[in-house]
C-alpha cells in the first residue's frame, strides 16, 4: 500500500510542476492582457539561468530558489507562447495593415483555406490565412463565410481565393447565457471575418499543397468512394466518424441520441479510438520483432501509422494528445527506460501546450486529458477492489471502472459545458465499448477495400447490421428520459469548487489522515457555500425584451419564476427554443409559463406599451416605455409628443429601414433609444 501511495506522488514529478506553471502562465496572459511582450524577458532569463546551471549545477540542484526561478521561466514561456497567438504582437497581421489604410475602400485580400468547417443554414464556413492585403504581404486566420449557391462547388484546403469584401468583426451574442461564437473564435486565433457571394470572389487556383491539404483530399475520396458502396447513409455516417473524424453526415435525431445516452465520445475521434488502434497495430506488426532491427522497424511503423491516422482525422487535441503518449511510451520502450503513464500523459501536455497554446481553451483537450488523468489516477485502485475469475466479467469490470473513473474526471467540465448527465453512461459504456473495438477494426478494414476498388457487398452488409443493432441500443437507451439530467446549470465557480471535492476525497480515500479529512470537509462546506451563492444571484427579478429576429419575446422573471410573453401567432412552445432554454438553465428556472403578449402592462411600476403593426395605442395612460415590433407604420415624432415616455425600444422583429427612421427621431427628440439587433437584449431590473 506504502508503495503504491509513493509511486502515485505524482505532484512530485518536476514535469507536473512545470506543466502547472505553463498552464498558469497562458491562464494569465488569457485573462490579464498586457502591451508588454514578454519573450525577450522570458528568453534573456532561460539563457542566464542555464549558464548559471552549467558553471554551479551540483549546488543550484539543491537549491529552493533555483526549483522556483525554473518555475517562473515556464509560468513566462506560457505567458509569452499566449502572447505570440495575439494580432498585436504579430507584426504581419492583416489587421495592423487594414488599420494603417484607408477603411473606406474595399480591401483585396488573397487568402489561403487551412480549415473547412461545419456549415450552417445559409453559409459554407472556412478558417482561411490571410496571405496578402491589397498586395501587401500579410498574416493572420479568419472566418470566411460563403453564402451558398446552388451551382458553387464547396472549397478544400489549399484552396487560394481572391476576394474584394470588408473584413468585419465577429459578433458578439445579442441574448445573455447565449453561446458566445466571437470568443470561441478567438480561442482558435481567429478574430475577424469575411462574409461574402461567391460573385465578389475574384479568381480561384490551387494553392501548394500541404500535408493537411493532401489528407483532406484523401478524406474526401474515401467518403465519395464510400458514398458508391452498399454501406447505408446513417451506418456510412458512423464509420466516417469513427475512422475519418468526419461528422457532417451525422444525422441530427441520431447525434442527439448518442448525446443523451453518453455515447457521444465515439463519434469523435480521440484518444480511445487511438488506443484501440495501437493495440490493433502491435498485433499486426508483432512478426516484424523475428527480423533484425524489427523491434525499432515497428515502433517507427507503429508511430507513423498512430500519427497518419491523426493527420487522416482532423488532428484533433484529443487525437494528437493520444498519438503522442503512445509514441513516447515506444520511445523510452527501444530506450530500455522505465515508464510512468502520469509523467508521460504530462510530457505530451507539456510539450502541446508549448506548441499550440490555444489549444488550453479546446474543450477537446481539456475532457481527453482529465479524462485519461483521471483513469490513470484511481482506475487501478477501484480495479484492485475486485478480480472476477472469469475473463468474461474481469474484461466488464474493467471497463466498467474505466468508465467510473473518466466520468468522475469529465463530470464538472461536461456539466458546464453541455448542462446535461446521462444516468446511464455506465450500461452504455459496458455495452459501447466492446463495439468500438469491432467498429473500428471493421470500418479501417472497409475503408482499405474500398480504396482499392475492392469491398465486397457482403462485407457491408455485415456492417451495416452491426452499427444498425448499435445504433437501435443508443435510441433505446436514449429514450429512458428519467435517466437524462438535463438543463443543469454549472457556474465556473461550480467546477472549480467540485474538482477541489474531487480531488480531496481522492487524497482521503487513498490514505485517511485527519488534515486530509479536514481538506475533504472544508471542500464540501465550500462546494455548498458556492451552491448557495449562485443560487441567491440567480433569484433576481428582472424584464427582458430577447433579440429574436420576425419574433417577439418578453420574459419577466420572478425569483426562479419565469413568465414569458409571445405574440399569438406563436402557437407552439418555446420553452426549450433559443434563447429562451439557456436563459432558462442559467438562472435555474424551476416555474415556466406563457402568455400573449398585451398591449399595455405594468412592470416595476412602469408603463410599457407594446406598438405591433396596428399601430393603436391608448392616450389616456401614461406610457414609460414603448417597444415596436413587428414594423408599425406610425409617426413617431407625433407619439413621443402624445405619449411623453421616457424609453423607446425596438426589438429584432422590425424592418432595418424603420429602426433607422425611428433612431434619428429620438436622437432629434434627445429620447433614449435601443435596438435589440445592434445592442443585444433589453433587460430592466
């Protein structure tokens, strides 16, 4: 016991330590943004505290001081990597040029497509990088938005377009609790955008070809290969998700169901998928170990094999993340080095990190590695506490505790990122697990023949069968509703203070000592103080005029109560649509009803009137505030002068033209004016 307690000591590892203080380093850079480049300060340091280190080595080593300076230089090279990811220290940058020009003329940017992206309703979206600025050499991502057109084929990476457009910002969300796309962009390094017609693109070739490029083009011809083959559409889908990291296909009913039974993490490729075909490869490649040098042929064919499949998938954190622990494990094998799965899974972190520190923020990274973290840290023990004799339940006990243990890793993260817990993630995982084996030997296997010409109908028939009982088991399992916690609310202040519970009740479970139960107690009484604290600030009351474009939606909340006023033309329910469904998981709602909205009604002693298109209003009451929707043809010079109110709102429900109209007439009656579109919803407390 004594033993196992010292070899888990991982916070003793120098590798943790540094990885900590990289990762508090971009924290700092990320929420406490500064003018000051930091990597000269960073490097001048690094180079004097290695000469120090080469002339006094023996006695520096011992040394507190020398540990923390280290330390510090990581905590800088963290900063400074956040830094270097920023347009303002990137001298290059398209923005720096755009700025120095005259904004008023149309720039003409060349721009580069490194990324195709998911797209939506009314767009095909790309990650593009700006190559030049009206000739001008320049650098630099952003978001390229192409309406679509019936006859305009999708682009690919490589792809080199010229485009005369404004480069804009990416709007910020115009409803509270609303999924914030311009901060996600900017976690990915990109902060401008480009919406265009494909008419207002110039000229189009194709650009040098990069290893991306060339594995998006595999992709591509595998999937239009696949598309000729007898695999159905939603079996296709699921194989081009689980081998070519390729969900578009996915259908919507099918994605949400794998959702809602916790089965979500196979239809993207990660470190699972990664693990699986390790394995797969060690036994394919285990004659090479009877020729010579056949052990170093194997592990260089092992590790080109994990990262062409990285490469084939999207090269995803989770994927990259799970390539490069089983590459270093290869490596210190060959060396003949002991390993520690807790130093090698903070090795790779370290050394992505260093590489690509935006990748901190990707919600991918974040899950794979407290999920592995996590498995690696208590999954032996809970393991230990039972060994069934039979191979059969030994092999479901063990995924049973992998699945326990990542679980208990990802819970908090997921709950704040997704607001719902799928009571039956352990039966689907015991009954998952072992498909995802068959599933992705099978569909490797499938979409080798396939390449060559050469799958026989038989052999997507039995796929078909396979993933079609999988998929029925997931709808199944999707449909228990009462085991299917949803719209769970979880502050940042939630995570944190549950990952403090976790990892004390770790501590204490793994050796009982009165400081570590104190820790434990102290964490439950802090977990319980933030429940209570978010609770009281979510009982507020307040009116909200949502910004819901051709519709009108006013939410007054009382406490944890929420009335929500709707024009009846709405017949259907909107208490699980956007924006009302975020709204309503954020400040807990628990009491949810809805109502037409009036014509004239009272808030916090204040008079609204709600003008819609037939234009009648009262002149007998005084009117506080006024809110136009849905474009009603009135003056409203004459009904500011009628009615005296002290606000005029307009929401997303007017035609532009009207909104203009009636901003420069308050502007020349000096009357506060506010359109949801342009300045997000209207909330009076």
């Amino acid at each position: 016991m004594y033993l196992y307690y010292r070899k888990m000591r991982f916070i003793n590892f120098a590798i943790v330590k540094f990885s900590i203080s990289l990762t508090l380093g971009i924290l700092s850079a990320y929420l406490f943004p500064t003018d000051t480049f930091t990597l000269p300060f960073v490097l001048f340091s690094f180079i004097l505290l290695f000469i120090l280190w080469f002339i006094e080595r023996e006695r520096l080593q011992k040394s507190i001081y020398y540990g923390l300076i280290t330390y510090l230089i990581f905590f800088g090279i963290g900063f400074a990597s956040y830094q270097l990811q920023l347009p303002t220290f990137q001298d290059e940058h398209y923005s720096h040029i755009l700025s120095e020009n005259d904004t008023s003329e149309t720039p003409l940017l060349t721009l580069k497509i490194t990324e195709v992206l998911k797209p939506d309703r009314f767009n095909h979206k790309y990650i593009a990088e700006c190559i030049s600025v009206n000739k001008i050499e320049a650098s630099g991502k952003i978001l390229l938005n192409i309406q679509k057109d019936s006859i305009l084929k999708e682009y690919t990476i490589d792809d080199v377009l010229l485009i005369s457009e404004k480069v804009i910002t990416i709007p910020e969300p115009l409803n509270p609790y609303q999924f914030d796309y311009s901060a996600y962009m900017k976690k990915l390094g990109v902060y401008f955008q480009i919406r265009t017609k494909p008419r207002t693109i110039l000229a189009f070739e194709k650009g040098s070809k990069t290893i991306r490029g060339t594995a998006e083009n595999i992709r591509s011809h595998l999937i239009a290969k696949l598309k000729e083959s007898k695999i159905t559409d939603n079996e296709r889908s699921i194989i081009q998700a689980l081998v070519l990291g390729q969900r578009r296909d996915i259908d919507k009913q099918l994605y949400a169901d794998y959702a809602a039974a916790g089965a979500v993490h196979i239809l993207a490729v990660s470190g699972l998928h990664v693990g699986i075909l390790f394995f797969i490869l060690k036994w394919l490649f285990l004659p090479l170990g009877n020729i010579r040098y056949g052990k170093q042929i194997k592990a260089i064919a092992i590790i080109c094999c994990l990262f062409g499949f990285a490469l084939l998938a999207g090269l995803s954190p989770s994927v990259v993340r799970a390539a490069t622990m089983f590459s270093l494990f290869l490596f210190a094998e060959q060396l003949k080095r002991p390993t520690n799965s807790i130093n090698t899974l903070f090795i790779s972190y370290l050394f992505l990190l260093i590489i690509n520190p935006l990748w901190l923020f990707h919600v991918g990274f974040q899950l794979s590695y407290l999920a592995v973290f996590f498995i690696l840290l208590i999954q032996p023990k809970l393991f230990g506490y039972w060994y069934p004799k039979n191979w059969f339940i030994r092999k479901a006990w063990a995924i049973l505790t992998v699945s326990i243990a990542a679980q208990v890793g990802v819970v908090p993260l997921s709950l704040y990122y997704f607001h719902q817990f799928p009571g039956l993630f352990l039966l689907t995982n015991i009954v998952v697990l072992p498909f995802l084996g068959i599933l992705l030997g099978f569909g490797l296997l499938i979409v080798l023949l396939v390449s060559i010409n050469m799958l026989p109908d038989w052999l997507s028939e039995i796929y078909n069968q396979i993933v079609l009982s999988l998929n029925n088991f997931i709808s199944w399992v999707a449909k228990q509703d009462a085991f299917l916690f949803q719209d769970i609310h979880f502050s940042e202040e939630k995570v944190l203070g549950a990952y403090l519970f976790i990892i004390t009740s770790i501590l204490l479970w793994k050796q009982y000592s009165y400081r570590r139960l104190t820790a434990c107690l102290l964490s439950i009484c802090l977990l319980i103080g933030i429940f209570i604290w978010d609770k009281r600030e979510a009982s507020g009351n307040e009116l909200i005029v949502f910004q819901k474009s051709r519709n009108t939606l006013i939410g007054i909340k009382n406490g944890n109560d929420l009335i929500l006023l709707k024009p009846d033309t709405l017949s259907e329910t909107v208490k699980n649509v956007f924006p009302i469904k975020g709204y309503r998981t954020a400040n807990q709602i628990e009491g949810f009803s809805e109502k037409i909205v009036p014509k004239v009604f009272s808030y916090n002693k204040q008079n609204i009137l709600v003008l819609d298109s037939l234009a009648v209003y009262p002149k007998s009451i005084k009117i506080d505030i006024v809110l136009l929707t849905q474009s009603p043809k009135i003056n409203l010079e004459r009904l500011i002068d009628s009615l005296k109110p002290n606000h005029i709102i307009a929401d997303g429900n007017n035609y532009k033209t009207y909104v203009t109209r009636w901003r420069n007439t308050c502007k020349k009656k000096k009357l506060p004016f506010y359109h949801t579109g342009t300045k997000g919803a209207f909330i009076l407390e």
